[in-house]
C-alpha cells in the first residue's frame, strides 16, 4: 500500500475531530467571546470539503481549511 489509513479516510474528508471541549457553544458563550471558534477541516476531496466546510457553518462554527493531508 502507497498510502497510509489515515491518507485513506483523508480521501473523503476530516472534520469535526478537532473541536476541543472549551470550544463548544455552552463554554464559548459563557466567555461572552467572539468571534465564534473556528473548526478544522481537511482532506483531499475537493467536493468532500466544500460539504464539511457548509456543515461546519451552518452549525456556527468557522470553517478552517488546513489542506490535504500530506
């Protein structure tokens, strides 16, 4: 095999895996903080992407393109 298990899940994409706990909305709030945490999405799979960073927005967080996974 040329590539690694995680360059093969990297096909589709990965998100969501990067959100630590002091980022979510209950404990970013009570901060009373802004602008809203940004989440890291990643992958190789142009359209893939295009979906993480939409679903990534419409839950309220700000997408954070970190590139293929290589």
């Amino acid at each position: 095999m040329a590539t690694s298990g995680a360059e093969e899940l990297a096909r589709w994409v990965s998100a969501f895996n990067t959100s630590p706990s002091e980022a979510t909305f209950d404990v970013y709030s009570a901060r009373n903080e802004e602008p809203w945490p940004q989440l890291l999405y990643y992958g190789d799979d142009e359209g893939a992407k295009d979906v993480a960073a939409r679903l990534i927005r419409d839950i309220g967080y700000e997408p954070l393109h970190a590139g293929a996974l290589r």
